[in-house]
C-alpha cells in the first residue's frame, strides 16, 4: 500500500514571522554565537571596571571607560536591531515569500503549488531540515534558499510527527531550534 501524501495548504510567510524565524537561526549560528559571547565579556569587564573605580575612588576618575561600556551596549543593541532590518527588507523584497504556497510531501518528491504553477523537487535535493518551534520545518536544498512549511497548516491526519518520520527515512539530517 503507497502512504498518503502529506499536504499543507496555504502556507504564507508573514513578515513578522519571517523576522522571528530568521533571526532565531541568526543567533544559533556559531559567529553569532562568538561574538555575543565576547561582547558580553566585554560588556561585564567593562561594568566591572566602572564598578571598582566608582567603588574604590567614590566617583569615575576614568570616564574613558564608561564611554568604552556605552558604546558596546549600544553596538550589541544596534547590531541586533540592523538584522532585523536586513531581515524585514529582505522579506520585502522577495514577492515569492508573501505568496501562499501549496505542499504535497510524498515518498520521493517535495511538490509546490503556487499562483505561478507547481515545482517538484526530489528529495534527493534537500541537504538538511530544520525545525523552528513552534511550528516552521525549513527544508534547505541549498545554504542559500529553503522551503517554509508551517506545520498549522498540516492537513489532518497527518500531524508534525509524520512529516519528521518522513524526513528520517529518506535519512534527511533533522536539527532543532
């Protein structure tokens, strides 16, 4: 017997959504990582800093340093807010994201339908899955491009656990976010 495809129809990518997913996988990625990690030491060697001299002399008898912590908290908030808003352009700029998308998962292909027509795409194509709580499946057939699947818009019966045991038999590397 040949298992049911797995459909979920409709799926649209809001902007805010968008944002939201993006940005989570921005600040998992090791370089975000890195540099958060020694902004942050910077900013707590630098609080300390301004601690000990108030501490020690009872007033800031070296300004320069906490000149040195308010332009650090200001990057780590300007930083974040620049991805944002590299993240929202983009959106904007990409009509094929505000789209509503069709998608029918079979054994052995990912098939979408859209106003523009229909794409199938082997399996054999997807590098990787990633799964963004609470309810996006980003499926990557390169570093550069993936497919949003908002598992809301599963059609019944399949559930979110049919389309990972999919993903595990054809031996798609699943990760969590």
């Amino acid at each position: 017997m040949k298992p049911t495809p797995i459909t979920l129809t409709g799926v649209q990518l809001t902007a805010e959504e968008f944002v939201a997913v993006n940005f989570r996988l921005w600040r998992t990625r090791p370089r975000t990582r890195l540099n958060h990690w020694i902004l942050g030491a910077a900013v707590g060697l630098l609080g300390l800093s301004v601690g000990l001299d108030i501490y020690q002399h009872g007033q800031l008898s070296q300004p320069s340093t906490l000149v040195f912590l308010v332009v650090a908290v200001l990057y780590a908030v300007f930083r974040a807010g620049l991805a944002r808003y590299q993240l929202r352009r983009g959106y904007a700029r990409n009509a094929t994201l505000q789209q509503p998308v069709d998608f029918t998962l079979t054994d052995t292909e990912l098939v979408t339908h859209t106003v523009g027509g229909q794409f199938s795409a082997n399996w054999s194509l997807i590098r990787r899955a990633v799964w963004v709580q609470p309810h996006w499946l980003l499926l990557y057939p390169s570093e550069a491009a993936c497919y949003y699947l908002d598992m809301r818009r599963l059609q019944a019966p399949a559930t979110a656990a049919d389309v990972a045991a999919l993903l595990e038999r054809l031996q798609i590397s699943q990760q969590h976010q």
